[in-house]
C-alpha cells in the first residue's frame, strides 16, 4: 500500500517472544496471589487423596487406581477454575479488550493462562505421587510415574477448552458456579472417585459422555486399572472435545468483543 | 483500493501527510442503534484532536474502530494507513480505556514490564514513572490504588511504548485538579516530540486546554469541528452579567437577546453581540453595577451546537 507509513526497522524485526514468557510469569504469579484459588485447587486433591487413597484405602490397588483418578480430578479443577473462572473474570474486567487494543500477540493471553494451568497441574500431580508413594505403598515402574505425570499435564489441555467456552458465556461469578456444578458430578460420574464398576450398569453406560472419563481411563490404563477400551478412542474423544469448545468459544470471545 | 483512491483525490497537496489514524464516512450500528453515521474523522502527527459529545454520541465507538476492537459497517477505517488490526501498527499506537483495565492483583512494576515488553522501543520505566507521575507507587499492588492512582498507572501503560499515536478515552475521569494537570503537561511534552493524540473527554476544560482541533459528535454525526476558536467563534454569542433592577421579561424582549434570567440582584443577559446590549443597559438602569462581558467557553458553544441539532 503505498498510503501506508513507514516504520522503523525494528519494528519489522522485532522479536515478541519476550512478552510470551512474561505474559505466562505474571499470569502465574496472579493466580498464585488468590489464596481462594490456590488452596482448594492444591488441597481438595491431596487432602482427598490422603483420606481416601491411602488412609481408608484396603489395597496397593485401591491406591493406584485412586492415585490416577484424584490426579485427573485435580488437573480438571486447575484448568476449569484457573482458566475458565478466570477468563470469565478477566473479560468482565476489560482485560481481554485492553489486551487486543495493545499490542500483545494475538492468542498470548490464552497461552499464558494454559501454561500456568499446567505449572499447577504439574504441582498437583508431584504432590500426588510424593504421598502416594510414601504414605500409599503404591511402587510403579519409572516409566509409569512419568506416564502418569504427562497424562495430567497435557490432559488439561480439553478441559482448557471447555473452561474457554463457559468462561466466553457467563461472567466471573456464574463461571464459577457453573464449573462448580459440572466439575463435581462429572468427577463422580466419571468414575474418578471409585470403580463405576460397584455402581448399578447405568453409570458405566453413560460414562463415555464426560471428557473427564475418557481422561480419566487414560490415567487408570497407566497404572493398570481401566474399563480396556482403546487409548485411541479416548484420546480422539478428547480430541473432538478440544477443537469443539475452542472453535465454540473463539466464536462467542470474536462477537462479544 | 478505496482507501487509495480516496486519499488521490484528496485536495491536498500531494506532500500532505498521511494521517495517522483515519475514519472515511465510518458507519456503524449496534442492532437497531445507529452509532456512528458518517463519520470522518483524521489525527495527524503532532497535533491533539478533542472528540466531545454527550454519552452515546459515538466518541468510544470511533475509538474503537481506529483500535480493530470494532469492525465498521460502511466506510474506510486506517491506523498508519493499514488495516487497524495490524500488529505493527498497534505497536506504533498507546491506549488508555474508558473502563481501564489492568490485572488487579499485579504490582504497577510488573504491569509496566509486562506492557512495555509488547513495544520493539519502549521508554524506560524512569522515563514513565516521570511522565505518568508514579513516583512510589511502582511496588503497590494495582487494586489497592485509588481511582486517581489507577488512572495515573493506566496513562503510564499507554505511553510506556513510545507510540506515535495515543488514545485517550476520557483519561482525567476521577483525577484531581494537580494530576490531571500533571497529565496535560505529559501530553504536551508527547505531543512536542510529534506523538499525535485522539482525546474524548467530558470536561470542555480539557478540550481547551490541550485541543488543536475539536471533533463534536452528536448521535453518531460530526456536528460541528475546528479549533477551539473556530468552535468558539460558531458561537457568536456573549454572555453579560449586572447588578440591575431591570426586569428581565422586558430585557428579552429587546433586539439580539436571546435568554435573560433573574438570579437573586444580578440579571444574566445571553447576546447575540454584547455592545448594542450593553449600551442599552446603561440607557435603561443609570444604577447598573458590577457589568461583566463573558466570551462563550467551549461549553456554551458545545450545548448550543447540540441544542441546534436537536432542534433541527
């Protein structure tokens, strides 16, 4: 265009990777500042665990698969909390206006935001192990345990999206609701908590329908304790879920903007 | 292209500048509300242009449009002569929003390094805290500011990239008198350095203050524009002020009067010219005090535009 102007050269050359890495520090270091997101996110997991995986808990078996369903059901309330609720809050602020009014990278924010749900689903997952492995008797193989660890790292990634897509609906205060009322029942459901299998037939049919139980089966395929339906299938549901929410939700995020 | 085109045809001369920021007849309509309707609106380098209008006359909605947050329905829309989405001319450009904006629960020092880092040539932080008037504030936490405070941080985050043009959406809301001159003084250093400046605001004082060129808008329309002047001068009228015992049902019955008012022993004239009024006056009330010839302000000239579109 020959109407446009001319910049100096740097800003051609200039390399914005810099902003990607503080984007994720300060975003981190916000939600490590809310001691109302923190500790039930670190706590429920743990504390959970401890009462039920390895205090009340009858076999090394019941640890393991109780490791690798409380490990699922913290990494979910990190991504449906973290990123959802906090999305929801952000837009509401007019943070994410602000964000596409400055120069900021399209899409850093939303890295940021995954990047420090995964730094808590990192911790969550380390801290699991650590009493699971001194207090729970469970012995894995190396290789599980670092199985295990990726599954709840980058398995935040679908709910992720599905915390974007309520995050782009409601304001701060309902996400929060809303994720309250779907993350419980759908970590029950989901069989994250105990066998569907000591529950009547119709839980284990209806299962399949929560992304939290595809994830879930993953996890307890790790350690030896799934349903025996195919990773491949689990994973291509997951998936579907990801692009699904993220397409739904960059929809409703471009309009509302 | 239209943008080319248009600019080819412009009567400048072919040296003229391209504008920094540019709406060509900008339509935009939020469901049956017509927001903005025709607009034209251009901010060179080194000039202040004020857009005043009363809420939901279209001023944030222009703003947003020059910002890519917005899409127009009809018309041209340019930030350094490209599409106003494009990341390196959002990176020639500062913004200050009406609703703000800032993560809370991040101290001013952090908000500072994280948006300077989106800028190839961002100032120093000494240069903003200076500009900006932050001084002891870059440790606190930006919730716990006060509104002023919080102003005074986002005006610091809209200049700390260095931009060449700045948005300001009713920047000195919620600011005292001292602050909100310490944040004239900054954009006119800005503005001496060739940073161009688009400028809602409420307060015509500002406008006045700051102004090269003034914008109206009124339901989406431009109204009226120039300098302050030229705004001023729109409005012919002068506004006279006495002590009289003249009734002011028989003042406004006299040639070039256009309002009088009682107020306690003072009477109000608004006139069209003051001499003719004025000689008058001292026929009529040997007795007349404390005569007062008042210019109309950018307030009178900005109501009365607006009256008369309302009228029309």
């Amino acid at each position: 265009m020959d109407a446009a102007i001319e910049f100096p050269v740097e800003t051609h050359s200039f390399q914005s990777w810099r902003c990607y890495l503080l984007e994720a520090k300060y975003e981190l270091l916000r939600q490590v500042r809310q001691p109302a997101f923190v500790l039930p996110t670190l706590l429920f997991p743990t504390a959970f665990y401890l009462l039920f995986g390895v205090m009340l808990s009858r076999s090394a078996a019941a640890a393991e698969y109780m490791l690798a369903g409380y490990g699922v059901f913290g990494i979910m309330g990190a991504a449906l909390f973290g990123f959802g609720a906090g999305i929801a809050n952000d837009r509401e602020r007019g943070l994410l206006r602000l964000k596409r009014a400055l120069p900021a990278p399209a899409g850093s924010w939303l890295l940021a935001k995954m990047a420090a749900a995964m730094v808590f689903a990192a911790v969550i997952s380390l801290l699991l192990a650590v009493l699971a492995y001194t207090l729970g008797g469970v012995a894995l193989a190396p290789g599980q345990w670092l199985a295990l660890f990726a599954v709840n790292v980058i398995g935040i990634v679908p709910f992720c999206a599905l915390g974007l897509y309520i995050g782009s609906l409601v304001g701060g205060n309902a996400a929060v609701a809303v994720v309250n009322l779907l993350f419980l029942p759908m970590a029950f459901l989901s069989g994250l908590w105990m066998p569907l299998s000591i529950l009547p037939d119709i839980f284990s049919r209806l299962a399949p329908v929560w992304p939290a139980y595809h994830l879930g089966q993953i996890a307890m395929k790790v350690v030896g304790h799934d349903a025996g339906g195919s990773v491949w299938l689990h994973l291509a549901v997951l998936t579907v879920v990801t692009v699904v929410f993220f397409v739904l939700a960059r929809r409703r995020l471009a309009a509302a903007a | 292209m239209d943008t080319i085109t248009q600019l080819r045809n412009d009567p400048r001369p072919a040296s003229a500048p391209v504008p920094l920021a540019q709406l060509q007849a900008a339509h935009k309509r939020y469901g049956k509300v017509i927001a903005l309707d025709g607009v034209d609106l251009e901010v060179h380098a080194g000039e202040v242009v004020s857009l005043l209008g009363a809420n939901g006359a279209g001023k944030s909605t222009a703003i947003g449009l020059m910002l890519g947050l917005l899409q127009a329905d009809a018309g041209a829309v340019t930030l350094f002569g490209r599409p106003p989405g494009a990341l390196d001319a959002r990176r020639q450009t500062g913004v200050m929003l009406q609703d703000g904006g800032a993560h809370g629960d991040l101290k001013v020092h952090e908000l500072l390094a994280l948006t300077r880092s989106y800028y190839p040539r961002p100032r120093s932080i000494d240069e903003c805290v200076t500009l900006a008037g932050l001084e002891g504030l870059l440790q606190r936490r930006y919730d716990k500011l006060s509104g002023g405070q919080q102003r005074r941080v986002q005006f610091a985050l809209a200049l700390c990239g260095r931009p060449r043009l700045l948005f300001l959406d009713e920047p000195t809301t919620g600011l005292d008198i001292q602050a909100r001159q310490q944040l004239w003084r900054a954009v006119r250093e800005l503005v001496a350095e060739g940073c161009g400046v688009l400028l809602t605001t409420h307060y015509l004082e500002e406008a006045e203050a700051l102004s090269d060129r003034v914008v109206v808008l009124d339901r989406g329309r431009v109204v009226a524009q120039g300098s302050v002047s030229q705004i001023r001068a729109h409005v012919g009228q002068r506004r006279i002020r006495c002590v009289s015992a003249l009734a002011a049902a028989q003042v406004l019955c006299w040639p070039g009067v256009r309002a009088a008012t009682r107020d306690g022993d003072r009477l109000e004239i608004v006139a069209e010219t003051a001499e003719p009024v004025v000689r008058r006056l001292l026929d009529a009330d040997p007795l007349l005090q404390d005569l007062e010839v008042l210019r109309a302000g950018l307030a009178d000239a900005f109501i009365q535009i607006t009256a008369e579109e309302e009228a029309a």
